[in-house]
C-alpha cells in the first residue's frame, strides 16, 4: 500500500517527498513523543516479552504453574520452555491492545475468566509487571495517551496538520478510540476500501439468518419470504471482517462519510464483462435486476483453472499471460499481479517457467532471499547431527564459504574424491562421537580421514606409518586444497566446543558473530550486513532484560524464529510482473489480478489457537481471525481485479487424477456463479502433461491452449503414425588394426559387445557411481567383496604372514570393532580352503611381469604379460568359473607359449580348477585377434557367457534342454535384470530376428568350445 501511496502520488505531482508511512502501534509511539507522554524502553515488544517469559518459566515452584511443570519435563525441556515463551508472548502481546481491561484487572488482583489457564498466566503477568526496568505495555500506553488527547487541552502546534490512514479494513477498538480523540486536534482521514457504498454491517450470513427466521417462526413461507430479501451472498460470506469494522465506526466514533469515491464498474465499462457486473452489484449490496444483460462472447473476466501441481499451476498462468498481453497491447507486466496464500512455495518455480519474462517476488523469508542467511543456517545445521561428509561438502561448496578458504571451483571436486577416498564418512572425531554416546572409534571420521591426507602429502609409502596409512593420491600441488579443508574442519571443531555449552545472550552474539567471520570473512555487502545485524540483536536488544544463560538448541530456535517471521515487500511494484502472497493491504488494483494455490485446507487458514488463549473465550469486534483475514482478502482481491481475476488450485491428484475439491471460498464463489449469473461449468480442467494434443486443436469450443512450441512439436510427434523398427546399429565402422594392445584384447574378450559400445562408439552406458552413505561400512558387497577376497588371497599367497584387516578398515572397506574382526576371521578360515587348491597348482614363486611385443600374422600385440609364475601362468578367481575366466586364461596360456615355448597354465576358480598343457589344440593367436578386429568394426557374435552355457550343455550327455537353448535362457535372464545394458543396445529394434542364431553357434564351435574341451583335458 505504501508504495503505491508513493507512485501514485509521484506521478500526480511529478515529486513526492518528506512523508512518514507507520505502522499502528510506531505511529503511537510517535504521537505519544510529540505531546509529551514518555515512550518507556520497550520490555513489552513481542521479542523481549519472549526472553522474559522464558526467564520467568524457569521458576515454577507455586501450584498455579503444575500444568506447566508437566509440560515443561522431560526432554528437550529447554527447547519447550522457550518455544511455550514465544506462544505466550504472542498472546499477551494480543493482550495488551485487544483485552487491555483485563490486564487491569489482573493489577487489582482481579480474575476476568473462569479459565483454569488465567490463574497461572495472571500471576505471570504480575511477575513480568513487577520488573520496573520494563516500562509500561501498550495498553496503558494507549489509554495514556486517550485520556491527554480526550484533555481540554490542546495540541494542535505539535501535531501534524492532516493524517491519513489507509488500507486497514480492521483495527483493535482502542486504536480506533484512538484515532477518533486526536481528530480533535488535528484533521484524520480514514481511508477505508469498501466492497458495499450503503452501510453492511448488520449484513447477516445465510446460516445466520435462516437460524434466526427459525427462531421467529417455523412458517415455511416466512423463511422464503426472509430469502427473498438477502442481501448480497458474497458480501454475507466473505466480509465479516468488513462488517465487524463499520459497526466499530457506528458504534464508537463521530466521522463524515464521503461517498464520491465509489465509481459502479457496470457503468464505466462500455461492454461491462461478468467481472464488472459483479463488481457492481457488490457496490450496491444486492443482486441488481438488469434487463437485456448478455455477457460478450468468449467472456473471460473470470476464469477458474484447476490442475494437477503447482508446477502446472505456473506453467497453464504463463500461457495465460501470455494471450492476455497479446491480445491487449496496452496491458503491461506492471499492471498483472499474481497472490498466492504464500508465495514461497511457488518460488522455486517461478524463475524456471518465467524465465523470458521479467518478474519480481516479493514477501520471501529472509532464508529465502539471503544468501549469507541461508548458508549460516546450514552451518548451524551441523551441529545438531553427525557431520556427515556429505552435508559439510556441501557446505563447503557454497560460493560464498569456498573462497575464504583458498579454494577455487575446480579444487571442491578433487577434494571430495580425496574425502570419500580416505574412507571419511561421519563424525569429527573419536572424542566426538563419544560425546554423542555411540563406539569409541576413530575411523571414517574427519580426524582420522585429515591425518591420512596429510601423510599422504608428506610421506610416500605404502603401509602404516606411526599408526596412520598414508593416502597416496595426493600430489604436490594438493597442498593448498588439504590446508583449506583443515582451516575448514579446524573451524567447525572450533565452534563446536562453544556451542556445548550454555552462555549468556551477549556472549552468544559474540560466538555467533565470530563464527559468521570464520566462515565468509569480512565483506560490505548487504546480504552479510543483514545477517550481522540480526545475530547482533540480542546483546543489543535483550541482553538487558534478559540475564540467563541458554543452550545452543534455544539460540538456533531463536535465529530459525526470526528468519521466518521476516519477509521483505522490496519485490512489490517495481515495473515487472509482481509476485506476492495475500498479506493484508495488499487490496492494490491491478488489471489483472491472478491467485494461485486456492487449496482446500490451505486457503483460508484455520484459526489454531492455543488453548489457553483467553481472547477464544470471548470473540469481539476487532479480534483477529487469520481464517476470517483470508476470506475478506479473497473479497478485495475480486474487487482490485479491473479486468480480469484468475483463480487456480489444485483440483486433481497428480498421481490416481482423482478429483481433489478446491477451497472452500472457490466452492461458495462457483456457487454464487451459478446461482446469480447462470454460468455453467465455469472451472477449466486441465490434463496432467502440457504436451496434451488438448492443447494444441484447433477447435472453437476447446479451451485449452498453449503457446509452447516444444511441447506442439512433442504432442504432434506422439500423434503420429509408429514407423516400423530397425536395427539400432547397421553397417560397420572403418580403421585400421595393426597395433593390438594385450590389455584392450584382454578386456575385449571378457564382453565384446560392451567393448564395442564403450571404445568403439565412445558410448557410456555406466551408471553414474552411487555416493557412499553417510555411515561406516557394516558389510561388503559386490565387486567390493570379490575384490578384497582377491587381496587376502593373493596376501597369504606371498608368503606375508600379517593380515591386511588394519589397512582394509583405515580405507573404509571393512566393516569395523569387534563384529569386523569376528568377520575377518571367518574369511581367512573361508578362503583357507581356496589358496590349498592354489598352492596344489604347483606353479612355484611370483615372477616379474613380462614385457613383450609380438609378430602375429598381420598384426603387432604388445602389451604386459602378468600372472607368471616359476612353473608358468595361472590365474585365480575366488568366485565361480565364468566363460570369460576360460577365454582369458587361453589368451595368457597363447602368449606366454609364444615368449617361452611351451608352457602351462592354471586356472582356479571358487567351484573348479583347470590346466592349459602345452599340446593343448585350440583357437590360434591369430585367429583371436581376427575376431577382435572384426568385433571393433561391427558387433561381435560371441556373447560370452551364453557361449559358456552352450558348450557346458555341450558336452553333457542324455540332457533334455538344448545347448542353444540354455543359451537363450542365460541371454534373457541377463537382459530382463538388466545386467548388460550394451547388449540390450544393440538389440534394439532386431524384430523377430533371432539374437542367437547361427553365427552364434559357428563361433562357439570356432573360439569357446575347443578351449573348453583343452580346460577338461578331452
């Protein structure tokens, strides 16, 4: 209201400057200065009242206060004392305007209630009185004040000439008593926004009335009679706020009324619209009879739009939007605004759809719009859980921490590799963790992860160092990345110390302003000013009337508090689409007024008062109801819209689209609609997708529609006909292959398809890695497990007779204490069996790795032969024989027969073992290598696990299940588990065709069968 004030004004008179705009209760501090009442310090304002009250609480020794003993033990008892502080602060803030008699009652000792709540809060209030250093609360305040003005004395020298009060359509009585004694001294004009021109408050609701015909008499056409002549139902329904006010007036103050404001819509408008003879039968307070009245064709004065999601509700008003202000070039941005019950919930939405279309939000919570706000509430955050790596990095990536700490966007990610690397997983510390009584250990903790990096950087070795294992990725150049991560822990260990403890509001400012420096540094930037101001305030502020020490979890509550109560209205009328909540004196006309988020039991909002409110026991003209505040808004919002009002909510479930009802004031205005003006299904139900073909017909009747080309372009698409499928992959790739790597034959060989996909096509189908959770490991599973088998196995096979339990544990792959021990145990018996079978191999010692480079036919392999040992190669596996274990074995066994002659291999698996001999026949070098090229210019035929199947069938005698058949199952089972995505890739769009056919079969006769017959000897 006050910015409209401004503008209006300004372009009135070109300049518009030296004015005041107050709140109620600061104009009568104002006042109250300039005729020579004292204004006391503030120990009533809501905010000191909370630290009082939660002082006084902390005694509560006298019979009066058991039910509040009750409440008050148990846990988090400190948090439950300051949060019942805040309750009853709100409520004797109500107090002292709306039940001022009863407080001085309360002074003579007096009850006004039979509540058994106000024997306790009386003598709370004479507690909170009885502090001198307070000053008087404002209902004395006010009455002071009255009674001067009420004087023969006069006070029209210090007096503004002229007051203007706008935009309240409600005020406490004793305001408005207020406001009619200074008229006597000075001019006070009241402006009052009134749907009605003729005097409504005796208005009575339906139910009301009806209930009060009953009463008169029980003769039915009476009743009829009394409908008859109702008064305008929106104005019964919707305005009891309004109402409420004008008895005030009648009832309590001498006032001139001036009537030449009101302008009748119908009468402005030369095609007057459904909206403008609404508007206009509201200005009359009844349903004006019109003849020959036809609403224009296509009329969309009102609309009322129900979806499935927020989101939908933002997407269908941009179209909206969009076809208004196409199809009025005079409509400006500046002229739409858009209300929601709270705003909030659609701002993270609003940038993504409005995007191409300037707007502004106004009414965000300080969280919301402040950055420095919003991560230091993250970083208090912390300490009411584990630490967990994930939560501190992502503080730590904030852009406006990261940067004080020497660190550049490009270090945040290496620093997390090194983090999660070092096994950190949860916890400062071992003292930490004891503190939050859970084991004693030091492991996958930020302490014991730090150590290693550091020791990594200093020391390259491998094994424990002085009890730490050093983390060998570190480089050089690593340096200042680990000292920022150290600087940044050092500082939450730093203030976690501080904030164990209890301190008094002055020193809490002063740890928290401390905290704040550590983590952002200094700046001169508003946000940060901001931020300082508020953890500034109760040293400022409260510290004098408040002497008690508090906990960490009270000053969080307190910070959490303010941060939420504070909204700024900065985002209000500035040249752009506005964005706001429905706030009271927001009755701002705009052409076009939009409301959104129209839910049931969202809009209006219930009236949750605690139960010892003593105000609930007797409602009285001027009492607050949010309930009754929402629904008069609803009222003004239909009369600030000039042309056109747009409702929303959301009217079906997104998941089952059952159908969800509205609010209920949407419910009574469709009623209304159609009772008064005949409109029939004016609610537009739209579908869930916005590429509906809905949207998109072009048909008269339709009211559906869109402006959105992606999703024409999608909807067409889905329309059309389906063309037949082809096969994802055809032709083959070109390149020459002379120069063979053994390591890229190797891994060609363990899945050929997959290696097609990854190398030849550059195509990734990995899903991304999941990050680890925020919790030591308790098992080991997968890849993991086959991985540290592998280790132990290859541990106890050369010979090393300590285990490796301490270096798994200190790299997080282990699970840890006494039940990990227990574990390792039972694996080394597990495995004890397996390295027999190995040593029985009697393949000698290791020998060092092979460098070779071989002539084959057309081709150069060269590459590393491994696995060798005095009598050979062998390769072992822990698990179950696989077909790629077979073709890997061979390809060693080819190569080392090639360098050395001949030569055997070994092959042990968890289930079997098998020996390669020298003599053995089967599938040449070259021939392997004439596959792998074929298979890197098209995909190879040779699935090798179905393979592996096959030839197991194979050899089998008197079976009932054919070898290809085994084949098939082994391949389906895979891809329906999704085991190999490559293979369901280039499957894709094959039709009918067989996957295993007979190129499957030559191959496996060709390659996997004459190795499988070399492995078992035949």
């Amino acid at each position: 209201m006050e910015r409209m004030v401004c503008q209006t004004l300004a372009d009135e008179f070109h300049s518009f400057c030296n004015f005041q705009f107050m709140f109620p209760l600061r104009f009568l501090g104002f006042i109250a200065e300039k005729i020579g009442v004292p204004v006391t310090p503030g120990g009533y304002d809501r905010q000191v009242l909370t630290w009082r009250i939660e002082a006084e609480l902390r005694e509560l020794s006298r019979e009066n206060f058991q039910e509040l003993r009750s409440y008050l033990s148990g846990e988090n008892g400190r948090l439950k004392r300051f949060q019942l502080a805040r309750k009853l602060a709100n409520i004797f803030d109500q107090y002292q305007v709306m039940r001022p008699e009863m407080l001085a009652d309360w002074m003579k000792g007096r009850r006004a209630t039979e509540h058994p709540a106000e024997k306790w809060q009386m003598e709370l209030w004479l507690r909170l009185a009885a502090t001198p250093e307070a000053g008087k609360h404002r209902g004395l305040l006010f009455r002071q004040v009255i009674e001067l003005l009420a004087s023969a004395e006069k006070f029209q020298h210090l007096l503004p000439e002229r007051i203007s009060v706008l935009g309240m359509h409600i005020m406490p009585p004793v305001f408005l008593e207020f406001l009619n004694n200074l008229a006597k001294h000075c001019d006070v004009h009241l402006f009052v926004l009134s749907p009605c021109k003729h005097y409504w408050g005796d208005v009575e609701t339906r139910r009301a009335e009806f209930k009060r015909t009953l009463q008169l008499s029980s003769q039915q056409e009476k009743i009829a009679e009394s409908r008859d002549n109702e008064n305008h139902p929106l104005l019964a329904g919707l305005g009891q706020q309004g109402r409420d006010f004008q008895k005030m007036m009648l009832e309590n103050i001498d006032f001139e009324i001036e009537f030449e404001s009101f302008e009748d819509p119908f009468e402005a408008a030369e095609q007057p619209a459904l909206l403008q003879i609404l508007q206009s039968d509201l200005l009359h307070g009844e349903l004006v009879q019109r003849e020959d009245i036809s609403f224009p064709a296509g009329d969309r004065s009102i609309q009322i739009i129900s979806c499935h999601s927020r989101l939908r509700e933002i997407t269908i008003l941009k179209d909206h939007l969009l076809r208004l202000l196409y199809e009025d070039h005079t409509l400006q941005l500046r002229d739409i605004i858009v209300m929601a019950p709270d705003i909030q919930d659609y701002t993270p939405l609003i940038p993504a759809v409005f995007d191409d279309i300037q707007f502004s939000i106004a009414d965000n919570s300080l969280q919301r719009q402040n950055r420095y706000i919003s991560v230091f509430l993250s970083f208090l955050d912390l300490f009411k859980g584990r630490f967990g790596w994930n939560e501190i990095m992502g503080l730590l990536r904030q852009p406006v921490i990261f940067p004080h700490f020497g660190l550049a966007p490009a270090d945040l990610d290496c620093l997390q590799q090194w983090v999660l690397g070092t096994s950190i997983r949860w916890g400062l510390s071992k003292e930490q963790r004891e503190e939050m009584g859970v084991a004693s250990f030091s492991e996958a903790t930020w302490s014991a992860g730090i150590e290693r990096l550091l020791m990594g950087y200093a020391i390259d070795a491998e094994g424990f160092v002085d009890g730490v294992l050093p983390f060998s990725d570190i480089e050089g150049s690593g340096a200042g990345m680990v000292g920022g991560l150290c600087q940044f822990i050092s500082v939450i260990e730093r203030t976690r110390t501080l904030f164990r403890s209890e301190h008094s509001l002055e020193t809490w400012s002063s740890i928290l302003l401390d905290a704040m420096a550590d983590i952002f540094g200094e700046n001169d930037q508003k946000e940060y000013a901001a931020l300082r101001n508020i953890l500034s305030e109760p040293a400022e502020n409260y510290s004098t009337f408040y002497r008690e020490r508090v906990g960490f979890d009270v000053i969080l509550e307190w910070i959490k508090m303010v941060v939420r109560e504070s909204r700024s209205s900065t985002g209000f009328l500035r040249g752009k689409l506005t964005f706001c909540s429905m706030l009271p004196m927001r009755s701002v006309p705009f052409r076009v007024v939009c409301l959104l988020g129209l839910n049931d039991g969202v809009f209006p909002k219930n009236d949750n008062k605690p139960t010892f409110d003593l105000m609930d026991l007797e409602l009285r003209l001027g009492d607050r109801s949010p309930r009754a505040d929402d629904r008069y808004q609803f009222l003004e919002a239909i009369l600030a819209a000039r042309s056109n009002l747009y409702l929303s909510y959301i009217g079906q479930s997104v998941r089952t689209n059952e159908v969800i009802p509205p609010s209920v004031v949407v419910t009574e205005f469709l009623e209304f609609l159609a009772g008064a003006y005949s409109v029939d299904s004016p609610v537009v139900i739209h579908p869930l997708h916005q590429f509906n073909k809905g949207y998109f017909v072009d048909e008269k009747e339709s009211r559906l529609f869109s402006y959105n080309k992606y999703y024409c372009t999608t909807a067409k698409n889905l329309q059309r006909e389906m063309t037949p499928s082809r096969a994802w992959w055809q032709g083959e790739l070109e390149g020459e292959f002379e120069l063979i790597s053994f390591n890229e034959l190797l891994s060609f060989y363990r899945n050929p398809q997959s290696w097609f996909v990854r190398n030849c096509l550059g195509v990734s189908l990995e899903s991304e890695t999941e990050l680890p959770e925020e919790r030591e490991i308790f098992k080991t599973e997968g890849l993991d497990t086959y991985m540290i088998d592998q280790e132990i196995v290859g541990n106890i096979l050369d010979g090393k007779e300590s285990d490796i339990q301490a270096e798994l544990e200190a790299e997080g792959r282990w699970p840890l204490g006494r039940p990990g021990s227990l574990r390792y145990q039972e694996k080394v018996r597990e495995l004890t069996s397996f390295t027999a079978s190995v040593r029985n191999q009697d393949m000698g010692g290791r020998v060092a790795d092979e460098i070779f480079e071989l002539k084959v036919g057309p081709y150069t392999l060269s590459g590393t032969l491994a696995n060798l040992y005095e009598n050979g190669v062998m390769l072992f596996r822990f698990a179950n024989l696989k077909g790629k274990d077979l073709l890997i074995n061979w390809l060693h066994h080819l190569v080392a027969n090639s360098l050395f002659g001949k030569t055997r291999s070994a092959l042990v698996a968890a289930d079997s073992d098998f020996n390669f001999s020298s003599d053995d026949s089967g599938p040449g070098l070259e021939l392997m290598l004439d596959h792998f090229v074929k298979g890197c210019r098209r995909p190879s035929h040779l699935f090798v696990e179905p393979a592996f199947r096959y030839c197991d069938q194979l050899t089998k005698k008197n079976v009932r299940v054919l070898p290809l058949d085994k084949a098939i199952t082994t391949l389906n089972y895979s891809l329906e588990k999704g085991y190999e995505p490559a293979w369901n890739l280039l499957l894709r769009g094959r039709g009918e065709e067989p996957v295993l056919g007979p190129e499957f079969e030559s191959l496996c006769l060709e390659i996997m069968n004459p190795i499988w017959n070399a492995a078992n000897g035949e």
